[in-house]
C-alpha cells in the first residue's frame, strides 16, 4: 500500500572566502578553540575583547596563522585570482555564470586591462592553432624578452585587442605604430564593462570587504553561457545536455618607462565550466589545464527505517583524475578544512558549513549503513591513495552546524541548491605539487534526490495514515444482510507483529462465500491535516494465498507468522516513484504464482490488484460513499474496498 503526496525535490554550487579581522569585540566571550589569543586588558571572561597572538589572525571563532602579507586573498603586488566561479540558476538578463576574482596593481602606475579568449577557427571549422596556443600564458603578445622587437612596445598592443575579448574601453594604438617609434601609453585602466564584441558578457566593481587590503580590488564577471560557447571558450559536449566551456580569465598590466619599452606582464587563471540539466561545475587553478575529468555530483538522503522523520543527507562527488597526475604524498587528496556545503536560493545566499571537519553523529552514521542504506563513509576520497583506476570519489556529509539535514524536501519554497565546494591537490609529472579548485551547484528538484529507505520507512508508517483494516466474508444486500456477514477485524497494520492469523469456518449455500472483501479506511487524524484533505489512500498490490488440503499449510502458514522471514518485500522503483510486492524466494517455492481466477494446485500465489489495477477476473473496487444516504451505511467512511474471489 502506498501513499502519495506532491513532494517537491530541489539541488547548486560553491566557494568560500574568509575575511580576517585581528580585533574582535563580544558581547559573551567564546574563546577559540584549539588557538592561541589573547583576552584583552580590563575585560572578563564573560564580556570581552580578544586578540590573537602575533603570527596568527582571527577567522570566525579561532586564530590561525597569518600569512606573510596583511592582504587576505595573498595576491601581493602585480597579481590576480579567482575567487569563486558558479552558474546563477535564477538569471534572466545578464550572463549568468559568475566569477569573482580579486586583482592588484604592479606599481600605481601601472595600467591594467582585463582580457577572456578569442574564438579563432579554421576554414574546416577546426579551433585554430594561434587561438590553443592563446591559453599558455609565454604567447602573450607583450613581452620585453627582445627588446627590439614590436612585442617590447606599445604596438603590440594591436595584437592584444585582436587575440582577446578585452574590456571594450581599452583603446588599441594606430594601425601605423611604428616599433622604433611607438605611441606613448594612452589607455586608462580597463577592467569594468563590457568586452568587446560580446554584447552581453559584463564585468561590475564589488565593494571592498572587512580586512582587504588597500591595494586589492574585487570584480564579478558576469559572463553569457551562448557567448562563450560561440565566441569566448573551447567548447565541447551538446548543447542543451551537457556542455563543457574551457577558458581562461586574464589580466594584462602595462606599465610606461622614460624610453620606448613597455613593460608588460599578464596573468591567466584556467577554468573548465559545465552544465547540464541538474548540475553545474566549475574548476578552476593555476595549472596549464584542469586535471579532472568525468566530473559528477548525486544528493542523497537516506531516511530512518524506523523513524522517517530523522534523516541523513550526503553529496557524492566523483570524477577522474587524468594519468598524468598522482596523489599529493604530503596532504590529503582533498584536504578536509576545504571541503564545505551550502544550501540556499543563490551562491551569495547559501549558508555554508565546513562540512568534513566537524565530523558525523553516531545517528547519522548509523542511518548511513542501514541495511537499506548506501554503506558508505563520509569525507574519506575513495581510494585515497591508490588511484589505478583513477576514479574518485568523496561523499560530503549535508548537514548543518548543528548536525541536522541541510535541506528539506518538502519545502514548497524557491528552488534551492546544494553548494559543495573542495580543492584537489595532487603532483605533476615532474613532482611539483598543483591543485584545483572545484565548484559544484545541484537544483535541488523533483527527480534530483536520491532516496534511501523509502520503501522500508513506509512500512512503518503505515499505521500513521491507516485507521482500520477489515476482511469481510461474502455478499450483503441490505443493511441487515451486511450485519450477518463474518467479520475479521482489526488486522494488523504494520509486519513487526507478523501474519495476522484467523481461523474460521465458512458455510453457505451460495458460492458467494468464497467473495472477501478487504476494508481499508483512513486515520482522519491524519487526511484532517491542513493541505491533505485532496489525498486517498490506494491500493497498490492485493495479493491472495490458495491453500489447498493440509500438505503446505503449516509450512506457509509459519512463513507467514515469522517477521524475520519476510514472506513479502517491497521493492520500491524510484524513476516511476511506485511500489510493489514481491515473494520472497522461499514463499514462491511454496507456492507457485498463477493468473487464472481458478487456480490449480496444493498452494498458488494470485495478485488480484497489480500498481493499482484490480485484475478484471478476479477483483474489483468499491469507490467510497457518493451521497449523504450511502455515507450512512455500515461501509461508511472506508476510503478504498477491494473485494476479491
């Protein structure tokens, strides 16, 4: 028997900065754990202010060390980094997927532009050599390696608009500049606005954050999904099914000297972005090219057996680390503090977690490896170390900071996401370590979770939505007829307490004894709730035992009364969210299932009602009372009445 009700399912993606502050004032003094501070002269230990000690700085609730530069994204001077790349699910006019870098300045006078691919292709429509070459950063076409030549100059600033999309603000020289003679350097910094020759794609200033240096700026691309396909990224997968966008963002600084050199520098940060229908991922590092490959992402929940309102929820993240690449021996494979979850509307809006530091309950684990359940461990990369097949995966546990379930299935708000966000660290060839950063966003949508248990939880819930459960004997005519009619009553409604078993006789003239009629009415405690009264209950599977003469009876009948046994299982079928019964293999080697409505042998299996559907031969159903003189008769109130042969 099953029960449906309009369960929505939701799944989106992640990053995560820290901003430090080296001086905190509270209101109730939380002292941080596991680090060294300060409380600060003249307050107590209940009102305070605490400092952290020199080579360490304040994050969140503890003090850990400082790096070198007062800067908290590390850049120093000259340097540029992403900060966080996702896929806006909820965008309409702008480009829509997002990445946040911070940047600084060589020197003050340095004049700097920001800068994406150029799609260039062959007459066969080949991506071009000049255009792959164009994602290592020694082609840049600025350099004073040869101070001679054109690329030491202002001029080549002509091939830097040509080979990029650059801000469009950036003002190229003359077609004439003259190497020997170049144009001094006119161009203003150029990093805000739109690039050129894509007319959606935009960058947009973020303001300053508590703890930024002076000489740190942040910007958010906002970058169109079509105009990257076509114009801005090596692309490949289908459109609309799944497609992998590779790029690049960059940024050129070029600052004038007293003679013609130009001395220009650049940095480049490689990205891979997909998309499919349910899951976006970004990766994004230092390294010539992204290192994973085949990446997926699966949400999970996995529902108490005895108790569906307690429930677990994991995110598997799997993918495959290409050959030339190997574990880093000195850190984990996934570092545990990068490893973190959110869950909102939006990137910005999500509350995050540090999801594999804080480790799982008892409760949770247990829930996890039910014999129901997925059986699999929490945060460990699965292999760690031994990557022959070079297939990885870590499952991150969706939880809160308080260790309940990150997410609510059944809540009919704004389609919300899954954010999980970690860093892959590994070693090239040559033993020198790299790491990438990769970013996932999952909808949390009908058909995006995976359940566990479902079937299992529903069995024991059943006496939640179910009032009574009767069996009736024969036909009745009247009222009066129907008060004469063998009753069973009171079957019981969960398997703990095993078959229910009646003996009793049955006499009559009329082979209208041989008609059950199972009675099945619903718990108005629970279609009173509010937003229930449109539910019924169903009958998804009847199945009927024949017993013929005393030869099996004994053995089905102690198959039948032992719940360790299990004579019938549900097997659940999540893509058609239906249930069905099935034999256990000892029962159907007791009893043979059949068809016909008249069955032959010492003991057969028949299923009267199969997903839903009475069988025309041997059952039928009685909807429940149409009009106020019937709701008053005996059978009144009974949501579904199957009677069977």
């Amino acid at each position: 028997m099953q029960h449906e009700s309009n369960r929505g399912y939701r799944l989106h993606s992640l990053t995560f900065i820290t901003f430090l502050s080296l001086v905190i004032i509270c209101e109730s003094c939380n002292k941080p754990q596991n680090s060294s501070y300060t409380i600060a002269p003249g307050t107590s230990t209940e009102n305070c202010t605490w400092v952290c000690d020199p080579g360490f700085s304040r994050a969140n609730e503890t003090c850990i060390i400082q790096s070198s530069s007062a800067d908290p994204y590390s850049l120093g001077t000259g340097g540029m980094q992403i900060l966080q790349a996702y896929f806006n699910m909820s965008c309409l006019s702008h480009g829509c997927w997002v990445i946040d870098i911070a940047y600084s300045k060589t020197s003050p006078s340095s004049k700097i532009a920001l800068y994406l691919p150029r799609v260039e292709t062959d007459s066969d429509g080949v991506y071009s050599e000049a255009f792959n070459q164009s994602y290592f950063l020694n082609k840049f076409p600025c350099k004073i390696t040869n101070l001679s030549s054109k690329a030491a100059t202002t001029c080549c600033l002509q091939d830097f608009v040509s080979q990029y999309h650059v801000i469009s603000s950036f003002a190229a020289p003359s077609a004439a500049c003259d190497p020997a003679s170049p144009d001094a350097l006119s161009q203003a910094d150029s990093v805000f606005g739109q690039f050129s020759d894509m007319a959606i794609s935009t960058v947009v200033e973020l303001p300053p954050t508590t703890g930024q240096s002076t000489i740190v700026s942040r910007a958010r691309l906002l970058l169109d999904g079509d105009e990257l396909r076509s114009v801005g990224s090596t692309f490949s997968g289908a459109i609309g099914v799944e497609e992998k966008l590779d790029l690049f963002v960059g940024l050129a600084q070029f600052v004038p000297t007293s003679s013609r050199i130009l001395d220009s520098s650049a940095s480049q940060v490689r990205l891979s972005l997909t998309k499919s229908e349910h899951l976006t991922v970004s990766t994004f590092g230092s390294n010539a090219y992204t290192f994973l490959s085949y990446i997926s992402v699966r949400v999970h929940e996995v529902l108490d057996a005895s108790d569906p309102a307690k429930r677990s929820q994991y995110a598997a993240v799997s993918f495959v680390l290409n050959d030339q690449y190997a574990p880093n021996l000195n850190s984990q494979l996934i570092p545990s503090a990068s490893v973190l979850a959110g869950y909102g509307a939006s990137e910005g809006e999500a509350s995050w977690v540090h999801a594999c530091e804080q480790g799982v309950s008892a409760e949770f684990a247990g829930r996890v490896g039910q014999a129901c359940g997925p059986a699999v461990e929490m945060c460990a990369a699965s292999p760690a170390m031994d990557l022959a097949d070079r297939f990885v995966t870590v499952n991150v546990p969706l939880q809160t900071a308080t260790g309940g379930p990150l997410f609510d299935l059944g809540d009919a708000g704004t389609l919300q996401s899954v954010f999980v966000s970690l860093v892959v660290s590994v070693v090239d060839g040559a033993g020198r370590p790299v790491s990438t950063k990769l970013s996932t966003a999952v909808p949390v949508a009908q058909g995006g979770v995976g359940t566990w248990c479902d079937a299992e939880a529903g069995l024991t819930t059943l006496e939640d939505v179910v009032d009574t459960v009767d069996l009736l004997v024969g036909t009745a005519g009247s009222a009066q007829d129907l008060a004469r009619l063998q009753r069973v009553t009171g079957i019981h409604r969960t398997g703990a307490a095993g078959a229910h078993n009646v003996t009793q006789s049955v006499g009559s003239r009329s082979i209208e004894s041989g008609l059950l009629t199972l009675a099945v009415k619903g718990a108005d405690a629970y279609f009173g709730l509010p937003g229930t009264a449109a539910y019924a209950l169903e009958l998804e599977d009847v199945a009927t035992l024949h017993i013929m003469g005393d030869s099996k009876y004994a053995a089905v009948a102690a198959l039948l009364a032992d719940p360790a046994a299990a004579a019938f299982s549900v097997v659940a079928d999540r893509i058609n969210r239906r249930a069905s019964l099935a034999a256990s293999a000892g029962l159907a080697g007791l009893c043979g299932a059949v068809a016909s409505a008249y069955p032959q042998g010492s003991c057969v299996l028949r299923y009267d009602v199969r997903a839903r559907a009475p069988s025309p031969a041997t059952a039928y159903e009685i909807t429940p009372a149409p009009n106020a003189a019937a709701a008053a008769s005996p059978l009144a109130g009974i949501e579904r009445v199957t009677s069977s042969q």
